[in-house]
C-alpha cells in the first residue's frame, strides 16, 4: 500500500561523537521528538539501509579516500580539524548513505509518496576524493547514483541543497554529469568559500550547477524569491523526475553558525514549493536528505515545517519571524542570476 511518507533513522548514530562538536547527536534526536510530538513518526514506515557494495560506493568515491576512511574510523582520527570520526563511524555513514538509498529508492518506486531521510552523519561536503566539513560519506549523491544505475532507473534526477553551507561535495561529483541538475543556496562568504555564481558546471553537466550565494541576512522574503525566480524556473527547464533536497536547517535564524535568518515557517514554504512543483511535474516524487542544522530548537522547527509542508498539513511555527532586518542585497544576486541563467 503506498504511504504518504516514509523515514529513515539512524539506529546507534550516538556512536559517531565528539565532546563539543555542534556536529552531535541531539541534532536528529531533536528533529525526531518534534515530529514524535506532532503525531508525524510512529505512524508512517521507517526503512532500514540498503546495504551498499565497495563498487556502488565507488560510483560517488574513490576507492583510496574509501580505504583511507575506513582505517581513520578504525582509529577514531580526525578527517581535518572539522571532521571527527569514531570507531563506529564507518559503519554509520554506510547505515546514514544506506538509509537516504533506501527513502530515495521507496519513492522513487511510487512505494511511498514522500521520503525524508534523517541521514548522520551528514554528508554534502564528501567529495569524490575527501571527507571535510563534519561529513563522510555523501549520502544525497549515493542516493541519487543509486537511482540511475539501472538501466530502468532515473535518467534526470535535480538535487537542491537548502543548507546554510555550499554543498561543494555534491558539486564536485556531478559537476561534469549530464543528468543531474545541481542547485545550491548558501551563505557567502562562508565556509567552504566555493559555490560561486559562475560556476555552473563542465562537458556534459555545463549548465546543471547553478550556484545562488545569498549575503547574511537574506531572510524569508529573499529565500521565496530566489525559489520563485530562480529555483523553480530551472527545474521546468531541466524536467527532473524527481526531487532530492539536502535539507541544511542552519539556515534558521537561531542558529550560531550563519546568519541567512530563515524563518521555520520560510522554510517548509520552501518545501512546500518544491512538494507543489514535484506534484505537477514527477508524480510528486520528492525526498529530503538531512545535513547540518546546530540550534536543537531551530532543528525541531524546521523539521515539522519540513514534514508538514511534505504532507500538506497546518502547522504553527513557535520560533516566529527572524529579530532582525532583512538585507535586501540577495536582490542583486537575483538579478545576476537571472542574467547568467537566462530566465
């Protein structure tokens, strides 16, 4: 019987830890109370992870930056002065990229309408190469690989990434494809210092990055139109069957690590948008992909904006609006992109 949602959760994912690291557990336990208080967890399936081979794997990353993580985790070394590892954490990033192939795959099948997969350790910094920004394994690329290695599979697939931070890991492994379209909002200048307005791709994936670097303050205002103007204008010129949103919920206004100042209730209108398009144009096929977010309250919200807006379903944002003025200069990054896009 096909379910209006179904959820990924990362069994034993306190394991992966690092005293004092915004990158902790308490960030899914969060998202998962909130949606257990709402009345949105126990009743919808919740997957387990797909087993992934050495060779799926290396579809997104290379064989040595595999080996090399596997020992790291073996000894519980640090990536670089941002990513931890344990020694459970090889396992969990394989359960965290199992489980986003599984919620993309479920829907992907039509065995359910939407999917969220609340993926730890997250993973949209994970290059092709090298693990950085907290993340090991990129869950949401995995996933999307995983839909079209078939030969009945996915054919154009469009991941947008709502992060506070450029997903340059997702960047970097789809940046030559021809059938993924790659769309990023984020804070600039931040942290990783890439996703620039020019670049947008190379050969065949020329075209499918599309990159819109939004100053600090950009606000709810600034996010919807760059959703309306930007985002959902090249996904009707790109036609992707379906949606596959890395879901970042530090864009929030609480949280300590950026200042882009989304409210909970401007994001799941974001969602929602996304959900709207995805019902008119993929037969509803949309899944989200948890990656960072480090306010516990902002992450409650956020989630429940998120799934509600998913199952089309009220909801009351408690946070409310952002304490602070919106910068009006995301209207020159729009107007810049519109000039490089063409729309």
């Amino acid at each position: 019987m096909l379910s209006d949602l179904v959820y990924f959760y990362p069994e034993g994912h306190a394991a992966h830890f690092a005293a004092g690291h915004p990158e902790r557990p308490e960030r899914v336990e969060a998202s998962r109370q909130a949606l257990e208080d709402a009345g949105w967890w126990s009743g919808y399936p919740h997957l387990a992870p797909l087993p992934l081979t050495q060779d799926e794997l290396a579809l997104v990353h290379q064989p040595a930056y595999l080996d090399m993580l596997r020992r790291a985790c073996q000894r519980g070394d640090w990536l670089d002065g941002d990513t931890y590892t344990t020694p459970a954490s090889w396992q969990l990033a394989l359960h965290a990229a199992g489980g986003a192939a599984a919620v993309a795959q479920s829907v992907w099948r039509g065995q359910s309408r939407r999917g969220f997969a609340l993926t730890r350790p997250p993973g949209h910094h994970a290059t092709q190469r090298r693990g950085m920004g907290f993340c090991l394994l990129n869950n949401v690329a995995l996933a999307a690989t995983g839909l079209m290695a078939s030969p009945s599979g996915a054919q154009r697939l469009a991941i947008i990434d709502l992060d506070l931070h450029h997903g340059n890991g997702t960047q970097d492994i789809f940046w030559s494809r021809g059938d993924v379209l790659y769309i990023s909002t984020h804070q600039s200048p931040l942290y990783p210092g890439t996703g620039f307005l020019d670049e947008i791709g190379a050969g065949p994936g020329e075209g499918l990055t599309a990159n819109f670097p939004l100053p600090p303050y950009t606000g709810d205002n600034g996010f919807r139109a760059v959703m309306d103007m930007l985002i959902l204008p090249l996904l009707d010129r790109f036609t992707p069957q379906m949606l596959l949103v890395s879901v970042g919920f530090d864009t929030h206004w609480c949280d300590p690590l950026g200042s882009l100042v989304l409210s909970a209730r401007g994001y799941g209108d974001l969602i929602a948008r996304l959900a709207q398009w995805a019902d008119h144009n993929c037969a509803g096929k949309i899944a989200l992909f948890l990656e960072g977010g480090y306010d516990l309250e902002a992450a409650k919200a956020c989630a429940s904006a998120a799934v509600a807006a998913l199952l089309d379903l009220p909801w009351q944002d408690r946070l409310g609006p952002a304490p602070y003025e919106e910068n009006p200069a995301w209207q020159s990054v729009v107007q810049a992109a519109r000039h490089i896009w063409v729309l």
